[in-house]
C-alpha cells in the first residue's frame, strides 16, 4: 500500500513594515547626523567667508587711508643728498647725510606699518565678536528647531506617565534617528498598554473568582454555626475554618489592593490626609482599647490629590500595624498629619520592640515581618506596609520608616500637594 505524499507545506508569507523598508541608497539618507554635519559645516564656512572679507576690506580702507600712510615731498638737494619733507615723519628735514635720511626712513615706515597693524587687528577683533554673538544665536536657533522632536518626545512621555497609555507621539518628518526613536517609544507605549489592559482584565477576573467561593464558604459556615444543636467540637472546628477562611479573604483583598496600587493615579481628587487619617484612628480605636494602647496626636489639615480610598488604606494599614506590633497596656501611637516644604505629610509614631535599622527595608516585602513571623502569625497577612508603599508610590509620594530610639517605629509618608 502506497502512502500518498504530504503536499508541499505553503511558504509564510512576509509581513511588510513600513518602517523597515530598505533604501535605495542609504548612504544618502537624511539623517541627523547628515543634517548637523552640513549645518555646523556651513555656518563655519560662511563665518569664515564673511571674516575673510572683513579683513579684506578693513586692509584695503588702511592702504587707501591717507593718514596713514606718510606723504613724501622733495624739497630740495644739496649735490649728492636728496631732502625729503612728510607730515608723518617730521624728523626727516633733520637728517644731515643720506645714512640719517635712510634711517629716518625705516623708522617711520615701521611705525606707519606698526600702526596700521594694530588698527587692523582691534577692528578684526570686533568683526570677529559680532560674527561670534551672530553665530552663536543662529546655532541656539537651528539647535532647538533640530532638537524640537526630542521635545516633543519628552512632553508625550510625561503625559503618559501622569495620565493615560493611549497618546502616541506620531512624529512626522525625514526618516531619521529621531522618527525612529519616536516609532520606537510609540511600538512600546503598545505593548504598555496591552499588559496594563490585560492587567486589569486579570485584576477584574480574579476579584470575582477568588471571593465568589471565599463569600459561599463563610455563608456556608455561619449556618452551620448558628445549629444550636450542633456538637462542640464541630462548632470549634467551624470557627477555625471561619477564621482561616476570613484570613483567606483578607488576603486575597489584600494582593488585588496591590496589583491595582502599582500603577499611577489617573482620577485624583482633593482628599484632606487630617480627615483621612482621622477615620484609620477610628477604625482600629477598639482594637487600640482591647490591648490597652493609647492613640493621640494632631491632625491638620493637608490637602493632596489622590484617591481618598487608597490614601485612607495607606492611614490604616500603618496606624493598624502600630496598634498590633506594640506593648500592652503601657503602648501609645501617635498620628500627625500637616504640611512641611510645600509637601503634605502623614507621620505614624508607636512604641514597640526594638527594630533594627538593617531590617527596616525588609518590612516593606511582601509577606515578610520582622524577625522569624511570616503568615502564620494573627497579626495579618504581612502586606499592609508593601501596600501602603505600592499606593503611596502611584501617588508621586515617598515612605520611610526609621527605628524609634527606645522601641519601636516612626513611619513617615510624603505626599505633593
């Protein structure tokens, strides 16, 4: 039994870039580097002309000028000795030989010729200067109208930044390195926005898979507790897994809180971190009172521009943090909120265990605590500091935390206003 032969498989077909097409003569492509030679290169060669014909003229108006030049007139001779008389050279009717007459001869012809030199070498000197102040102009000019595009590159680049992924630069213009870097920054800006979309999508999806079946289990739980007659050790195991199914939740709402902060703020509005931080200290006061720690301090006013859920997740998480990482009974944590060097800033103050300085940066990480605590412990999740950097970062602003002398933290947010 013969096999029939597999046809031949189709070649694929070439994708066409514009972009990439190639040039007939590339050696005569209008590149910058082209354009800058042929600019410097021809305002020095018309610097150089324009020089050239100044000293031309300034020595052809110093060989014409009468006044500098001596004017000799024969006045007489006495058999073999010729008397000459100039205006320029008075010493010349002096002279008693021809040797005197010679002498006195050179010397005023060097000085005419002396003179004129540095007549001619202090008016070059001032041609020289204007042309310079010329020159120097036209090449700011021409240098900002070469250097336009990279402006125009920079501005897209901050709007980006600050405001959305969809602007594009689509530079118009010669096929040159700056068009190209210019294609190059808007095919990046797509890719950009294609996983900051798919980001989102993902962000979105999980919100919705991971706290369906996290909300069934504990509805499904609180049922089964609320049987009166269920046995005990099922009502115990049911609030442990009641317990470890609400930490799931905190958890989950924790890393969705984290994908979203990484990225810039786009709406912000004025949000007062004084109101701000206020509704944190209301929010953990009965934790506070249950462990016996006092909660003071100033609020005033610091109007920014953010979002007020996040800036009041950032208050909370630190304020929460200082209430469960204290000493009982004795503790305190102190919140300040005011406005310092034209920037708002947001001050949370605890007493505590003594942190080391070189541990500071690793509080910050994801699911890491100080010392051996990780996810087990009842104290959290281990992301509120990674959040309250995440959004305090999509906000412009910076976070630092400094070990207390004595114990504890001093966490300070800064915020422009």
């Amino acid at each position: 039994m013969t096999s029939t032969p597999a046809p031949p498989e189709t070649p694929p077909k070439p994708t066409w870039d514009p972009r990439q097409t190639e040039v007939a003569f590339p050696w005569i492509r209008s590149t910058i580097r082209i354009r800058l030679t042929l600019l410097y290169g021809g305002m020095f060669l018309i610097a150089g002309i324009l020089l050239l014909s100044i000293i031309y003229l300034l020595t052809a108006q110093a060989l014409r000028d009468g006044t500098q030049q001596p004017d000799f007139q024969v006045i007489g001779s006495a058999g073999s000795q010729v008397q000459l008389a100039s205006e320029a050279c008075p010493d010349l009717v002096n002279a008693r030989d021809n040797n005197e007459l010679n002498a006195v001869l050179r010397d005023c012809l060097g000085s005419t010729r002396q003179h004129a030199l540095n007549d001619l070498l202090n008016r070059s000197l001032l041609a020289l200067v204007g042309l310079s102040v010329i020159a120097f102009a036209f090449g700011y000019a021409m240098a900002g109208r070469v250097l336009s595009p990279l402006g125009k590159i920079t501005r897209t680049a901050r709007r980006v930044a600050g405001t959305d992924l969809s602007r594009r630069i689509e530079m118009d213009g010669p096929d040159d390195e700056l068009k190209e870097l210019a294609d190059t920054f808007d095919d990046m800006l797509d890719r950009l926005e294609r996983a900051f979309t798919a980001q989102q999508r993902f962000v979105a999806n999980a919100s919705h898979e991971l706290r369906t079946p996290l909300a069934i289990n504990r509805t499904l739980l609180e049922v089964h507790l609320s049987d009166p007659g269920a046995p005990v050790e099922l009502q115990q195991l049911g609030k442990t897994l009641l317990a470890t199914n609400e930490r799931s939740e905190q958890l989950v709402e924790g890393l969705l809180l984290l994908a979203r902060s990484d990225n810039q703020i786009v709406e912000r509005k004025p949000v007062d971190l004084a109101e701000v931080a206020t509704r944190a200290l209301d929010q953990a006061r009965g934790e506070a009172q249950d462990k016996g720690v006092e909660l003071r301090g100033e609020q005033k006013p610091a109007v920014v521009q953010g979002n007020g859920v996040l800036l009041e997740r950032i208050a909370l998480n630190l304020v929460q943090n200082a209430v469960r990482y204290n000493v009982a009974e004795t503790g305190w944590v102190e919140v300040t909120t005011d406005v310092q060097h034209g920037q708002a800033v947001l001050v949370v103050s605890n007493t505590g265990p003594v942190v080391p300085a070189y541990e500071i940066d690793n509080l910050f990480e994801p699911f890491r605590r100080l010392r051996t605590e990780r996810t087990g412990s009842d104290k959290g999740v281990g992301l509120g500091l990674s959040i309250a950097r995440s959004v305090t970062r999509a906000h412009g602003g910076r976070i630092i935390a400094e070990p207390r002398e004595g114990g504890g933290l001093v966490m300070r947010v800064t915020l422009p206003v």
